[in-house]
C-alpha cells in the first residue's frame, strides 16, 4: 500500500528542499476516473494560465535561478515547443528575460500557436538551422535550462509530484495505482515520477515520442540516477521505469493512426490531447489498461488545458523556415 504505515517515508528524506519552489500551481491537481480500470491525473489543470508539465520544473529552475542571482533564463527547444511557451510565460511572469534557441520542427498549427504565443509574451528567440548546432548558440551567462526543463532540478518537481500522488492515495481519491503511463519526451517527468514512487508497487511506464529512441531512454535512466543521488534515496529503494517505444511512429511531432484513434475517444471524455505527446500517451494508455483489467492504470496528463491566447498575431515570415 501506499500509505503512512507501510511506505518508509524517512528513506525518502528529501536531501534537496534547500531551495523552496516558486509558487505557481494549484496543488494537489485533481485525479478522476476516466473509464473502468483507467484514472487519470489532471496536471493539464495546474494552472489556469498555462498548465502542464512543465509547470512543476519551472517552479523549482525559476526559484533556483532566483537564488543563483540570474536575471536571464537561456533555454533551448523545439520552434513551437510547450517548453519553450511554458518558459517564457512564467519566465517572463517572474521578471526574467527569456532567451529561446529555437531548433524546426514538424509544422502543425498547435505548434505555430505555441511560438506565436512565446513571441507575443517577448521570448527573445534565436533560430538554429538544427539539433546539431542548436547548443553552440547558448551563450551568455544567464540562466541555463536544458532541452524540456529536464536537470536534475526540473526534474525534483516530479518527485514531489509523486509525493503528492501518495497523499491522494493515502486519502483515499484513488487506489494505489499499478502503473503510471505518461508521455516522455525528454524524460524529466518520468524519471522525477519513478524516483519519487520507488519503493512502491507503482511502475512508472514511459511513452517515448522522441526519438533516437536508444538516447531518449539513455538520458531518462541517466536522470534517475541522477535523481536518486540528489535525493539520497535509499538503496533498497529502486525506481521503477519502463520505457515502450511502441508509439513514436514516424518520430516526434508527426501523427500515428493510433494517436487519431486515442484523439477521439479522448474528446469523448472531455480531455484534450495533442498530436507530439499526449494523444500517443493516452493511446498507450487505453492499450494497457484494456491488456490487464485488474489493474489500475493512471494516465498522467502533461497538456495545458489552459485556453490559447486570444487573437494573436500572425507568425512573422522570418520564423516560416522553422516549420517543416
Ligand atoms: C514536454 C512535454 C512532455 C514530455 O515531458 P518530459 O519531461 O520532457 O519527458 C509530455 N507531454 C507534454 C504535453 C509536454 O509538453
């Protein structure tokens, strides 16, 4: 079980609380069920500015950031990235400058959306012809958020994310649950959930929707062990991660007919999904719960839910290059 009784909280002792997060969420994020053996956690509610996953590893670099005396945040990503709109909007909240090496990617108009928003909220951007020459670009002295909020401080707001997974269970808002399934693009949310939850049944089962697929893993392990030195946990404690890579498709940001499918029973439901993580997530999901209806399933949602900007101007013709 997953309560005070049984879980060995001590062995958990975070060892990193020495600087505490900004506050920026609304907490805990509600858990509902979404269909039999399938429960989902509603991290796309964390903020009715802008939700999602990124919300939590903001919290705890924007804090660090703060304490290190840095005025500017310097951060890399994907053209329409969540990562990089996600930074810029609580960035720019707490009276940082937000710089962004923007890297192209697959052209949808949710990925438009996304940059149209960062620039209208002052991202300071750069364009990177590619991956390969995107890090070359970083420079300054300001503070450095990698690729998807991933360091091992992003990734804290993940473990106690896990910590407040064991309150709802403890109080009852869902049984303990067998398995997590969440999208894992650069890994920081997967690996904070499975060290946070080690020592507990829960497996925490990442949908990999980047790619190459042999890195992407390699950098989510790398993170857990990362994490657990951070966190001195216990070494009776193992984190549990699993990585399936049965959902990419043709590779990140491109549709699978199974995220399509996942889509529209999604809506059914009233959640929301997006083509580069979710809708393969909730896809896996479904899958996994249907494979073994004795267990508890919860998909943990990394969407903002939070409404787009309203009339935003059009995309600036200098920026077309980063939409394929
Ligand atoms: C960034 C993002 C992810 C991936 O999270 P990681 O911590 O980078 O693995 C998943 N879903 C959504 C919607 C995201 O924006």
């Amino acid at each position: 079980m997953l309560g005070a009784k049984t879980f060995p909280l001590h062995l958990l002792t975070p060892g990193f609380v020495s600087v505490s997060p900004l506050k920026i969420g609304t907490y805990p994020t509600p858990i509902e069920r979404v269909d039999g053996n399938l429960w989902i956690k509603r991290d796309d509610l964390v903020s009715p500015i802008y939700g999602g996953n990124k919300v939590r590893k903001l919290e705890r670099l924007l804090a660090d950031a703060e304490a290190q005396g840095k005025r500017r945040i310097v951060t890399i990503g994907a053209a329409g990235s969540h990562h990089v709109l996600a930074t810029t909007v609580f960035g720019t909240k707490a009276g940082f400058e937000v710089e962004a090496v923007l890297v192209p990617q697959q052209g949808t108009d949710h990925a438009r959306a996304n940059l149209r928003a960062a620039l209208a909220l002052g991202v300071k951007p750069i364009i990177a012809a590619s991956w390969d020459v995107a890090p070359a670009l970083l420079r300054g002295d300001g503070y450095r958020v990698p690729l998807g909020g991933s360091s091992v401080v992003g990734s804290l707001g993940y473990v106690d994310a896990a910590h407040e997974l064991r309150e709802q269970v403890r109080a009852g808002v869902m049984p303990e649950p067998d398995a997590i399934v969440v999208a894992l693009g650069s890994g920081g949310t997967a690996a904070g959930l499975a060290v946070g939850l080690a020592g507990l049944k829960t497996r925490v089962i990442g949908i990999a929707v980047s790619s190459p697929l042999r890195l992407v893993e390699a950098m989510a392990r790398r993170l857990v062990r990362k994490l657990v030195q951070e966190t001195k946990l216990s070494s009776e404690l193992v984190p549990n991660l699993e990585v399936d890579r049965r959902w990419l498709g043709r590779g990140y940001g491109y549709a699978t007919r199974e995220g399509d499918h996942a889509t529209a029973r999604a809506s059914r439901f009233g959640i929301p999904v997006d083509v580069t993580y979710t809708a393969k997530a909730f896809a896996a999901a479904q899958a996994i719960a249907a494979e073994a209806p004795e267990q508890t399933i919860l998909f943990w949602h990394t969407l903002s839910s939070a409404p787009v900007m309203p009339d935003l101007p059009p995309l600036p013709a200098e920026y077309e290059r980063l939409f394929k």
